[in-house]
C-alpha cells in the first residue's frame, strides 16, 4: 500500500528545533487557554454586581479594547522587535489578568482583564503564525492545523478547566486559576531561552494589518463563525438559567471547541473554497439547533447544535480561512493573520454587545431568535460569494497606497 506523501522537511529537525517549535505552541495554547478560565463565573460575576445583560455583555466583549488597538497599532511589532520577545509579551498580560481575577473578583475586574487579554490574544496570534512558518518554511498548511489545534484546545479547555474544578470544590478560587498562575512562569522562562536567528527587518512600529487583496469572503465567513461561539458564552447563560440549566455553558461551549478539533484532519485535506462552503451549511444549522435547545430546556438539541456549529467555527471555516491567508501571504504573515483574527475577534465581541442591550429591551429569547435570522442571511451571501468563479468583492485595504 502506497503511504500518504509528507513533506521531507518535517522529518529534518533536531530535537533542540522540535522544542523550539512545540514550545511556541505551547504559549498559544496557554495564552488561549487563560482567555475562557472564568467563563463558568460570568453569571456568578453578574449577580454579585447585579449587572445588566448589556454590561455583562461589555465586560466580556471587552476583547475589543484590547485586540484592535494591538492589531491596528502593533501588528509589525514582531517583525521589529523579534518574535520571542513580543510572545513573552502576551504571556506577561495573560499572567496579569489571571492574577487579577485571582486576587480581585468582581464585573469591574472582569473588564480589564479581558482588555489584557484581548492585548495578550492580539499579539500572540499573528506572531506565533509566522514564527512557526520561519521556524518550519514550506509546510504552511500543516503550521495553520498546529495553530488552530492550539488555539481551539485552549478557548475550550480553560472553560472546561474551570468548570471541573467547580465540581471538586464550590469554595474559594478554582484550582484551574492557580494551575495557570504557575504555568505561566515556566512558559515564559521557557520560551526565553530558545535561541531565535530570524532577522530583524527596519519596519515601522506601528502598522495597519494587512487583508489579502481579492477576496472578502474569508473574514466574513470567521466574523459570522465566531459570533455564534460569542453568544455561547455571553447570552446563552441567561436564557438556559430560566431551565436551571446555566451550568451547561460549559459544555456547550468545551464542545464548540472540540467539534472543531475532531474535524481539523477532514478539514486540512480539503481546499479552502470546500471548507468555507461547508461552513456556511453548518454554522447556521448549528447555531438554529442549540437555540431551539436553549429555549426548550433540551440539552440533547443545545449539545447537538453547539457541536454542528463548532465543527465550523473552529473546523472547517476557521482553517480554511486561516490556510488561504498564510498561503496568500508573503513576507508579511504576521500583518496578514492579525487580519484575519481582527476579523475573528469583531465578529466574536461587536454582536455580543449589542444583543446584550436588546435583551435588556426586548428579552433574551427574541434576541437569539432575531440574531438567528441574521447568521442564515449572512452565510447565504457567503457562501454565494465562496462558490462563484471569480472573486466578487475585492479589498483594497493594505495594497497600494498604505504599503508605499
């Protein structure tokens, strides 16, 4: 039997460039894993503050306040400054909001927690990327897997971390929290210790992230994806309290995460138009079903539908956006992934915050419901896009004038 072909550069390297690689993956993972720690106490961080479902929306969503500004203002910072130091960056600010939410917390802390992590995500995201591809040139696709595989472990496993610890003990701060609080020293002294030869290049500091030039479907498909991955963790709660059912978030959204993750494999062997079309049947089809779950007090529908939207959000549309940009892009991955996770990351926090302020007016029901309607618009613009022959809309954005 014939075996599958694999890039001969992958078996080439020494143990001390495995450790190089894998511990950069590491960080992510640490990183995205540190993100969704206090997912399982969003409600209880309500209550005690007596917060609105718009504020505890803005709290969550406070991802923005952090991640735009790193993404609009530091996105060459890496290609200046050096890869490692910008990933101990990331880990320093995930530390800090850790200890914050340790050592203080409340609704108040919460929101500046989530604005460093929203720093720490936007400058890990992009510059583990390219790092990884400087690390490895040649087997972008297989660095795209690696990336999302980390990433989708840790956005489900801090979450699931939590909610396990809660089970052993309903007192004091979650074991999952101290895990990370000593994770993080280690990682960070790890990683200060791999020798880096990529070169630096004389950029500016400060750069607008770069989008590739001819297709917009790609961060349309991530923004509407990770919007429904959003509401999981910042409205889902509210209306699965009226069953007494709040403490299911957690699995829903562990399994949001790891449908993503059974699914990479199929995904990676797939071109990128065949996954952002699959994703355009599955995300709305998901997002309708744990809806219907949510609103009956079906747990059965709400765990089907999180894992059909899941194997889009962090499966199938998630990589093949991912693969196109770092197979679109040249000198400039770090820009051009920070693109695609702006991209991401205005789609996972931006509708949070404004449903949370119609669920103040208009319940929380009706705003999933009204939502819903919107996601089945938007993927059939997509996916009519995704299928075309030729791109339909093109993006100017970070060609001619702002690269001169």
């Amino acid at each position: 039997m014939k075996k599958p072909h694999m890039p001969n550069n992958l078996n080439k390297y020494s143990a001390l460039e495995s450790y190089k690689y894998w511990w950069t993956v590491l960080s992510l993972l640490l990183i995205t894993g540190a993100v969704n720690l206090q997912v399982p106490l969003y409600h209880q961080y309500a209550e005690i503050n007596h917060a609105s479902h718009a504020v505890s929306s803005l709290a969550f969503a406070a991802y923005v306040a952090g991640l735009v500004p790193v993404l609009f203002g530091f996105a060459g910072a890496s290609d200046r400054m050096g890869r490692k130091l910008i990933i101990i960056t990331a880990l320093s600010c995930s530390l800090l909001a850790t200890l914050l939410m340790i050592f203080f917390s409340s609704m108040n802390s919460l929101f500046f927690a989530r604005v460093l992590q929203g720093v720490s995500v936007g400058l890990a995201m992009g510059t583990v990327t390219a790092f990884l591809s400087e690390q490895r040139p040649g087997t972008e696709k297989f660095i795209s897997a690696h990336v999302a595989l980390a990433s989708s472990l840790g956005f489900g496993g801090g979450a699931l971390a939590t909610t396990i610890s809660l089970m052993y003990s309903q007192e004091g701060i979650p074991i999952s929290f101290w895990i990370a609080l000593v994770a993080f020293p280690i990682v960070m002294m790890g990683m200060w210790k791999i020798p880096t030869s990529n070169k630096l290049r004389n950029v500016p500091l400060t750069r607008i992230p770069k989008f590739i030039s001819g297709n917009i479907s790609p961060y349309l498909a991530i923004c509407a994806a990770w919007s429904v991955s959003g509401l999981v963790i910042a409205l889902l709660p509210a209306q699965l309290a009226i069953h007494d059912l709040a403490t299911w978030t957690g699995p829903a959204l562990f399994l949001i995460n790891i449908a993503g993750i059974v699914f990479q494999p199929m995904a990676r062997r797939l071109t990128p138009k065949i996954n952002m079309a699959i994703g355009c049947v599955l995300v709305p089809s998901g997002y309708l079903t744990l809806i219907y779950g949510a609103q009956q007090g079906s747990i059965l529908y709400l765990l089907l539908g999180s894992s059909i939207a899941g194997a889009a959000c962090y499966g199938f549309t998630y990589l093949g956006g991912l693969t196109y940009v770092v197979e679109k892009a040249k000198l400039d991955k770090a820009r051009s992934v920070s693109g695609y996770f702006l991209a991401a990351y205005v789609g996972f926090s931006v509708p949070s915050i404004l449903l949370g302020i119609v669920a103040d007016s208009k319940g929380v029901s009706n705003a999933l419901e009204s939502f819903g309607f919107l996601i089945v618009l938007v993927h059939i613009v997509i996916f009519i896009m995704t299928m075309t022959a030729r791109d339909v809309i093109k993006i100017h954005i970070a060609s001619e004038g702002l690269d001169k």
